[in-house]
C-alpha cells in the first residue's frame, strides 16, 4: 500500500450537481458535525483536471509513467489539500460541479465514495442567478465573458445554459452520471425538499452514506466567502442564511423562458437510472 492510500484511509464523498440548487446550503449543515468537513466548490476538482491534461498523451514525458503513478499524483492532490482535515476529521466532503463528469475516476480512487448531487428545477436555477445579476447592478458579473452575453435575460439564461457554462455543464454532466454504469454511487437531493423537510433529508442522506445520526441546529447556520464572491464580482453567491427555510416567490424570469427551463428535471423519472433521488413526486 503506498503512502497516499495511508493518508487516505479517511472516507472522501463528493457534493456535486447543479449551481444554486443548495450545496452550499448542504455543506454548512454537514459541517455542524464534528465529525465532517465541507465546504463551497474547491480548487481539487480542476487541480485533477490539470493534472489528467499533464499526464496525458500531448505531454512526451506521460510514456513514463505506469497507471499506478497517475493514481497515485491524482491522489496526492487530495492528500495535500486535505492534509489538515483528514487530521482532524473523519469524513470529508469535497464539492464540485465536474465530480459528476469524473464517476469512472472517483471509483478507482475511492472505492466507498458517495456523491451528494443537489438539484433544482432549472428554471429556478436561472432565477437565482438572475436574481443575484439584478442584486449586484453596477457589477458586470465573470458569470459573463462580455456585454453581448449580458445585455438581457434572454441572453444570459442563453449563455449560462451552454454546454461549457455554469449551468449548462453542471447540467451535462449530472445527466451524465444519472444514467452511468455508475448511478448508484448518487444521492439527487432536491433544493426544496431540502427547504422545507430539512430533517428528514438530512436522516435519508446518513443512511445513504453509512453514517451515525447527528442532530443538526437548523436555526442557526452560518457560511459565506464573501472575497471569493467579490472576486466573481457576484456577491451573495455562496452566503447563507441563518436558517433551512422555504420561501415561496414569483419569478423575475420571463414566462417563456421559465417554462422552457422547467422542462428540463429529467430526474424525476429514475426508470432508466440506479441512482436514489429524494424529491416530492409531485414537484413541478
């Protein structure tokens, strides 16, 4: 056994899915307990990417290294990253949108992984988004790569839907994992169930993961980064509020634009797919 498998005796689950649909959320609750870390997106999911594109067969040097050093530099990532935490803590959480584009991969690190997919009707992904555009008006947000892409809504649901976007990729790539060879590693957690039967999700994701019960303080959650969301020039991305509510509104969205995104909660239907899906069946 070599020296990362050591270090990573420590089970690693992933929180992925889409953006805006509660991972945040999930990953504050999670760290209430002493046992867990998690936190909003991190580097290590495009840190793997970089180190693949390096290992790769564009690079010369790649003919020298065997399958058991590209695992082992993969798992080097983790292990350096999570040096501290793996100390500490238990369990770790690791969160990112592309985990669910890497289920081949996550499979031969982490045998016993799990992935934590948060999702939400995508109309009222692109809702929030916009909404957070609207909050942040004399910002041009880096959602955006230029005006064309931001002078209306229309062209910013456009934009954030392709396939290499926020939303659109996230997107792919659940679908992609929905329906893999490896689907029964998922959780699909759905942002209003979450919302409104907190405790409830919370005792059904302990069972998915093997986990001992804990009692979460729902009425008192904390987590924000408020530089990187400056960063982003989008702030209030990943701020929490204080307690697991659901708040019922109106959408911002045009109605074309909001029934077209409805459309798309394609997991709803698990007829074709192994992966466990915690959602109201009668949720539109």
């Amino acid at each position: 056994m070599n020296t990362y498998t050591v270090s990573l005796s420590s089970p690693i689950h992933f929180i992925s899915g889409l953006p805006r649909a509660g991972s945040t959320v999930l990953a504050a609750i999670l760290r209430q307990n002493p046992r867990f870390h998690a936190g909003m997106t991190s580097p290590v999911g495009g840190l793997v990417n970089r180190m693949l594109d390096a290992m790769s067969e564009e690079n010369e040097f790649s003919v020298f290294l065997s399958q058991d050093q590209r695992r082992d530099l993969i798992l080097s990532i983790f292990s350096a990253y999570y040096q501290q935490q793996l100390a500490e803590k238990k369990v770790v959480f690791d969160t990112n949108r592309l985990w669910c584009s890497k289920l081949p991969l996550i499979c031969q690190l982490f045998p016993e992984a799990k992935v934590i997919c948060c999702v939400r009707n995508v109309a009222w992904v692109m809702d929030s988004l916009e909404r957070l555009v609207r909050r942040n008006a004399f910002e041009i947000s880096r959602m955006f790569r230029n005006r064309a892409e931001i002078s209306t809504v229309y062209s910013r649901t456009e934009a954030l839907s392709q396939g290499n976007r926020l939303v659109g990729f996230a997107y792919n790539a659940l679908k992609e994992a929905f329906y893999s060879e490896q689907a029964e590693r998922l959780l699909l957690v759905d942002y209003e169930f979450l919302a409104i039967s907190p405790e409830e999700t919370l005792s059904l994701i302990y069972q998915f993961l093997g986990e001992e019960p804990f009692d979460h303080d729902l009425e008192s959650i904390e987590y924000e980064e408020p530089e990187f969301d400056r960063r982003l020039r989008t702030e209030g991305l990943h701020t929490v509020r204080s307690r697991v509510e659901f708040k019922a509104r109106r959408s911002i969205l045009p109605p074309d634009l909001f029934e077209r995104f409805s459309q798309l909660s394609f997991w709803k239907d698990t007829t074709h797919s192994a992966a466990k899906v915690i959602h109201f069946k009668t949720s539109k």
